[in-house]
C-alpha cells in the first residue's frame, strides 16, 4: 500500500489564488503594489510543508520587532534557523538585499559635486538608516568638492579609541582629497550628536587643519532624519 505524506508536500505561489500571486501583481499592477513579505515571496519561489512561500516570508520578518530592517543585516546562520529557510533561501534573500545595498550606492559618481549636506543624506540614508551598529565613514572630496570615493573607517560604538586621526586622514592622503565630510549612523534613530561625538569632531577637525585637509562637516544619519555638524554651526 502506497502512503501519500501529504507532510511532505512543499507549497508553492501557484497553491494562491491567480489574484493573490505576488509574481502575478507585481506583472499587472506594479512592483510598488506588493507588501514586503510578497516581495521577499518572490525571491524564495517556494514554500515549506504546509507553509507558503508568503507564510515564510513572514516567519522572516517577525523575527524581529524592527522587521525588515533586521533582514537588512541578517546572517546565513540567522535566517536558516526559520523552519522552512535553508541555505538557498537564505542565500537568496542575502544577495537581493546586497544587490539593493549596491544599486543604492552606484548613485556615487565620481564628478558629483557635494553642495549641501543633503547630497551626502540622499547617497547614504536609505543604506545607513539600517546598520544595527554605528559606522564611521569618510566622504573624500577633491578641489572642486566632488566625491572622489566614500570609504568605511570603522565599525562600532563611537569613540575616540576608533576613530583615530590616523585612519582618517591615513586614506585622504593616498586618494589625494583635498577635504573630507565625516559621516556615521545612530541605530537608535535619532540623530542628536553626543558628547563623544563632538569631540570626536573637533579633535579630526583640528588635526585636518594641521594636515591641510579640511573637514567639512560631520553628519550624523538615523531613521530618515540626520544632523549637520556645520548646519548647526558646532564646526
């Protein structure tokens, strides 16, 4: 007697309803009409058991209160401990994400003339406002003040021990920048500078007016709201 286990059956898109496929709305109405889990559904193809790919999907971004800003950062190892995600999926949903993390900072072009901090924002918001620990940057700038490359100079909490004048002005001396923006992310949200923050910058400050090479500004990104250290006259 054959025994059909239907607890092995994996769950597909094609198991919804035609207006309910994600593939199928994303064609017809646009990729802006799907919700996230419909989009991370996609990159997956498939389910798991009873589960559909929908229903992983949002396995995925429960499993974290910041949802799928967590994704944004998530391991292999991370999101393979979700029933139904091994490491094809995982990896799957890995590189769509790096794919968008590039594509997002493919925007840097080497002729484009920073005038204003919102320059800097628009680059670097949609990538920063999600990094879970505090990134320290460097926007190098040539004489006209167009961006020469922005390089990552460490990554953690915020201090002085870590953002040493050396590492800084270190790479803006072998690319040739004439002047520098610092910039780096709150995960909090909240933009306001702190204490070590602005010492931090008047120390970089003072030891770029030795080198010669100016710090511009220092700006700070949270969730969709930043803070300029020139803007608010502290450098």
């Amino acid at each position: 007697m054959v025994v059909n286990n239907n607890s092995d059956k994996s769950y597909t898109i094609k198991d919804l309803p035609l207006y309910e496929r994600p593939r199928e709305k994303l064609i017809k109405y646009g990729v802006e009409s799907l919700s996230n889990a419909e989009l991370i559904a996609i990159i997956i193809r498939t389910g798991h058991n009873e589960d559909t790919a929908i229903d992983l999907a949002n396995r995925l971004l429960s499993m974290d209160s910041s949802g799928i800003r967590f994704l944004s950062q998530a391991t292999v190892e991370e999101l393979t401990n979700v029933k139904g995600i091994g490491y094809c999926k995982a990896s799957q949903i890995i590189a769509a994400i790096e794919l968008g993390k590039r594509i997002s900072s493919s925007g840097l072009g080497s002729k484009m003339k920073v005038d204003s901090p919102l320059i800097i924002v628009e680059l670097l918001m949609d990538e920063m406002k999600f990094l879970n620990k505090e990134h320290f940057r460097v926007v190098l700038l040539n004489t006209k003040n167009q961006i020469i490359s922005i390089e990552e100079i460490s990554v953690g909490n915020l201090n002085s021990s870590i953002v040493h004048p050396r590492e800084v002005f270190n790479i803006a001396i072998r690319r040739s920048a004439n002047s520098v923006i610092l910039v780096h992310n709150h995960p909090s949200g909240d933009s306001t500078p702190s204490t070590e923050d602005i010492n931090i910058t008047h120390r970089l400050v003072e030891a770029g007016n030795i080198i010669g090479i100016k710090v511009l500004d220092h700006i700070i990104i949270g969730d969709n709201n930043y803070t300029s250290f020139k803007q608010k006259k502290i450098i």
